[in-house]
C-alpha cells in the first residue's frame, strides 16, 4: 500500500507533544475503533494543539478585519498495516500518538500522528484557516492576526498534501486499483444524503468534517446492500479502515442534500498468519445538490476477515 507521500515530521519542528486515548463505547463503531470517532478525537487535538502554539484560544482567533476564522481540515490520510486496520484497536485498549505541527505562510498547517508502537503509521492531518464570506456555501482563506507561529516550524513549501487534494479533485480519487481487484459493480452507484441539521453540523454552522466519513460510509452500505449478489451483512459490519485519504474542497447548508457517487472493487487476499480476508477499495465523490459542487473526494481500503464455511466466504468466492 502506498504511503504519505510527505511526512511533516521529516522537518524540525519545535513544537510536539503525545497524547493517549483510552478507547471506550464513545470511540467504538460496529466494529471497534470507529474511523470518524477518531477522526473526532484527532481534530480537538489538533485545535488544542493550535491554541497552545498560538497562544490564543481557538474562539478568539481572527484575521486583521476581525473575522472570526476557523483551522478547518482540508486533508486528512489514515495509514495502516492491512493486518492492522482500525478494528484491531478495541475497548479498553490505550492508544498512544506523537504529534508534530508545522505551518506555511500562516495560513496551512500540518502534522502527522504517529502511533507511539508504530511511529512509521498514523494520521495526517492538514488544515487551513477560513472565514466565512457567506456562510457554509462560500469559504475564504486568511492569515490570522493574533496568533504566534514563532514555535511552530515553517515549511518552505506549501504541504504536498494541497497538491494531492487538487489532482484527486480532477481525477475522482486518490488511489489507482491494486493488482487482483475487481469490480464490485460498473461504474458508479449513488446515495442521497439528506443533511440532519441537529447531529451533522458544528457550533459554527458547518457539516463537522468527522461526519463525511459517516456519511461515506452510509454510502457503502446501502449501496453494496443493494446490489444484485449483496454484501452479506456481517461483512459489512466487519469491514475496517486501514488506509484512507480525503480532501474536503467546500461545506453545505443545513438545509441541503449530499449527492454520493461510490465506485467499489476488491478481492480476496490472505494475511501473514494465511487468514483469507476481503479487501475492499472505495472512490467517492461528494456534491452538494443546491448547485451540483464537488465538496469531498475520498478513496480508501478497508478488509474485512472471511469465516470459513460462510456466507461471507460464500459472497466472496466470485471474486476469488
């Protein structure tokens, strides 16, 4: 599986910190660690993480006309082992980062979040700073004025994470098929989502960015449900993240529609102990209905374990 293809701690950067996550039913989703739980977890982390750096608390921070701007994520990867997908981290197991931050011009910032027992695996996660022009439809970059990078690294280039985001946008994805996929179904399906004004948005009126991997995820498994041979039901509860890149290139209102287009593949593949496993792989792609703009791109692998003598292993044999 690929990898980042740049890694912010290869610079310096003055400012680190750890922090442990003891998982509870919080964190947990049909399948233990659930993806936008983490993602949850990781996003506080990093505004915290931002404050102390600053030295201004995340409310307050502004540009030099007083607009109230917001460190929202535009990029964020999961990277993981296929042995070792989101769903091997359970309840009560203690989960421990080491996280970096680095920020160019003032307006990105960058980190990766190393698993302390695995430094070469984690999170990354990118953020600009924003404001919003005319509420969720139309989002601007700016520079805060109040806050001090002085302990923050500066990188001398823009994060190539912006760059991946811009090429995903015009490709549909992140991630070419693997050598042995097939496809679950020709070309595109969709899914509807209607926005749920009380569970999906955040105090500052934006959809909160953990909930699109939600969203995704409904995506798959109504689609996959539907499907002329559907994917048993406890395969898809089985299945588990352990690779993921998306961009986030706009928001929506409260009031809007969601349109997600899903193209799925997979195969069979074994893993070092010889366990026969599912490997699925997902593109998506995101647009709000109000005026049809693209506002996620998302490819990722999740695998799922194939009980022998099965439904599941039965499903799964056409593509053996």
């Amino acid at each position: 599986m690929p990898t980042s293809i740049s890694n912010p701690d290869a610079v310096e950067q003055p400012w680190r910190h750890s922090f442990s996550l003891e998982l509870g039913m919080p964190h947990l989703g049909r399948h233990n660690l659930s993806e936008s739980s983490l993602f949850k977890v990781i996003g506080n982390d990093r505004w915290k993480q931002i404050e102390s750096a600053g030295g201004v608390q995340s409310a307050r921070i502004q540009d030099e006309s007083g607009s109230r701007l917001y460190a929202t994520f535009f990029f964020l990867e999961v990277n993981l082992p296929r042995e070792m997908p989101l769903s091997n981290f359970g309840e009560n197991r203690t989960v421990q980062f080491h996280a970096g931050l680095a920020h160019f011009s003032k307006v990105y910032v960058d980190g990766w979040y190393a698993l302390a027992e695995h430094p070469e695996y984690g999170v990354r996660a990118s953020n600009v700073f924003i404001y919003q022009e005319h509420g969720p439809s139309k989002l601007s970059l700016a520079v805060p004025s109040n806050m001090d990078f002085s302990r923050v690294a500066e990188l001398a280039g823009a994060p190539d994470s912006l760059d991946l985001c811009r090429q995903a946008k015009l490709r549909g994805s992140f991630l070419e098929a693997l050598p042995g996929d097939m496809a679950l179904f020709e070309g595109e399906r969709e899914f509807v989502y209607r926005i749920d004004a009380d569970r999906d948005l955040n105090g500052a009126g934006l959809i909160y960015f953990a909930n699109f991997i939600s969203f995704l995820d409904l995506a798959e498994r109504r689609i996959l449900s539907a499907l002329n041979r559907p994917v048993p039901t406890k395969l898809l509860d089985a299945r588990s993240t352990y690779w993921r890149r998306i961009g986030y290139f706009g928001n929506a209102t409260s009031t809007d529609s969601l349109h997600v287009f899903l193209r799925a593949r997979g195969q069979i593949v074994r893993s070092r102990d010889g366990i026969p496993l599912f490997d699925f792989g997902f593109d998506f792609r995101m647009c709000r209905a109000s005026d049809y703009k693209q506002i996620v791109v998302s490819s990722c692998r999740k695998v799922a374990r194939l009980e022998a003598a099965s439904e599941d292993e039965t499903w799964a044999a056409q593509f053996g």
